[in-house]
C-alpha cells in the first residue's frame, strides 16, 4: 500500500483488452461488450483491485462485477435508467433527499471503479452534481428543513475529494446545530486502499461530529489481508465501519461466501449491515435474482451465522421513506 493513491488512480486499467491481457483471458471467449458501447460508462478498475483478481479464471467474482459485458445492452423490460426515481428527489444540485431526517450530497459523480451493476451508471452528474458554487445552496438547504439531522457523503464516491476539502465540508456541517453525525457511503477503501492514508486518518480524528462510513465488499476475495489491517487501523481512529453487499447472481449468490464475508469483516473491524436486493437498472438485468432465491439464500446465511453477522436483507423501493426490510 504504498503507492500514492491519486497516482494509483490515475493508472487504473481503462480498457477491455489490457484488462483480460492481465488476467490471461481472451476478451472474445467472454461475451465482452464493444468498446464503442462504453462512452457513457466505461470500464475503470484500479491496479490494486486486478491484484486480487485470479489469472485465467473467466468467473472471478472481482472481474465479473467490473468486466463489461454485451448482455448489458440488451433492452430489458422492467430495467430503466432511473430504478429508484431519483430525478424527481433531487431538489437541489447535489443532494437527494429520500428521507425525512437524512440528506444525501453528491460531491462527484467520480468513481474509483466502474461497478456494472451501479444504479447510479445513468445519472446526469454533470447536469444535478455538486460544484463548488453548490456547497452553500447545501449549507441554506439543510438549516431551512430543521428535520435533517444526518448528512450522507455518497457519489460518485466521496473519497475522491481531497483531504482538504472533506475537512473543510465536515467543519461547516458541524456549524449547523440540528446535525448529529455525518456518514460516507464509499466503495474505495475495498478497490483504492491506498487511499485510506494517515492524512486521512487524521481528518477522521478530528472530525468535529461522529463518522460513520458504509463500505461496500461483496465477496471474501476483495478483502486480502493488507486491506484489512488498514481497515482495522482505520477503526482506531473513531469512525464506525458497516458494510453493505449488492446481491449478485454469479457472484456472490451463495451463503457459504456471504458467510465468510461477513466473519472477514468482523475481523476487519467492519460491522456487517446491509444485504441489498439489485436496483433494476438498465444495464445490470443479468446480476438480478428472484425474490424467493434471495430469501433461500438469506435462510441459509443466518443458519450459519450468528445473528449480529447476518446482515439486513432489504431492497430500495422509489419514493419509500426507509429501506423496505424483504
């Protein structure tokens, strides 16, 4: 972990072929998607998330969740660009608010990796983000609605802000008095770990109000044991580490690898939290699975955990006002 993290960003893999190249596969026995079908979401994926990745294997769980592939472009029905509805949410740029007593504030559409099953793959960043020009519209927003008492940091994914300016974003949220804690939902400290930095360390010290920060691992392999050394060093800083899963058929569809995820996390310091059923997005209509096969796989799961391991199965559903528990 010793690579600089916007160095090593700056050098993920971009492209189909390099990345089976790598990998030792042949992009054509893969049923990959045509590079010219990539210009709205591309292939990303840091060198350290490749490094997990098993060479010759054409089902890595890692590489399944990154590779694109043509099957995502095949027009299917009930899979749209918008599953949860999220564009009559939005009142103003940068923020989503979806609940009564939480706001979520975009600050990039950014990503470490490109994850194939994203329910956000569609949205207009550009037109609905964040600028800097924003941030204050944010601050006047949350003191006008007194409910909000939490701020979530999601994307995009937030870590792909500077140090400086998170700092800067957890100071003036802690000058409004209604709020009681800022959360990060954020998929880089399992794809980018040389992101989590001792600089970052020590915002997460300092923070002037309590730091929670939803990870997001969705099999066993992606948590080697370097990642998780920083995980558990992270811990120690004051944050309180979650984790949520998406539920994906071909990847983790199995409750001996959700069951050995979960003991993983727990030993990385991470509390397990939330399994999620798939946002029906276009696009990721092939890591879908029944409702009933989820709650097989759940059953299973808790027979082989002890409760405070198993996480929540839930779904999102538009316009709910909490996550709908399946």
């Amino acid at each position: 972990m010793t690579r600089d993290w916007q160095q090593a960003l700056a050098q993920a893999v971009t492209g189909i072929d390099e990345l089976c190249a790598r990998l030792g596969l042949d992009a054509s026995a893969l049923g990959c998607a045509h590079s010219g079908d990539l210009n709205q979401f591309p292939l990303r994926v840091p060198e350290s998330f490749i490094e997990r990745m098993v060479p010759g294997k054409a089902d890595d769980p890692l590489l399944l969740q990154v590779l694109p592939q043509a099957r995502e472009y095949v027009a299917t029905p009930g899979y749209g660009p918008d599953p949860l509805e999220e564009a009559d949410q939005n009142p103003v740029p940068g923020v989503l608010h979806k609940y009564q007593s939480r706001i979520l504030v975009m600050p990039t559409g950014a990503c470490a990796v490109h994850c194939r099953y994203c329910f956000r793959r569609h949205f207009p960043y550009q037109e609905r983000g964040l600028s800097g020009q924003h941030w204050s519209n944010i601050l006047d927003y949350i003191q006008k609605h007194p409910d909000v008492n939490e701020v979530i940091f999601s994307g995009g994914d937030p870590l792909l802000v500077s140090d400086t300016v998170l700092a800067r974003y957890f100071n003036e949220l802690a000058s409004l008095p209604q709020l009681k804690r800022i959360r990060l939902h954020t998929r880089i400290p399992i794809v980018l770990p040389e992101r989590l930095t001792q600089a970052f360390f020590s915002i997460c010290e300092s923070a002037p109000l309590p730091l929670i920060m939803m990870v997001h691992s969705n099999h066993p392999q992606e948590l080697s044991p370097a990642l998780m050394e920083r995980l558990q060093a992270l811990s120690q800083t004051g944050i309180r580490l979650y984790n949520q899963t998406v539920l994906l058929k071909g990847i983790n569809d199995d409750p001996s690898a959700l069951a050995e995820l979960s003991e993983r996390l727990w030993e990385a310091k991470v509390q397990p939290y939330y399994l999620h059923l798939l946002d029906a997005v276009e696009g990721a209509q092939h890591f879908d699975l029944s409702v009933d096969k989820a709650k097989a796989i759940h059953r299973k799961l808790r027979a082989l955990l002890p409760g405070f391991l198993v996480p929540t199965l839930v779904r999102e559903e538009p316009h709910a006002t909490a996550k709908v528990v399946v």
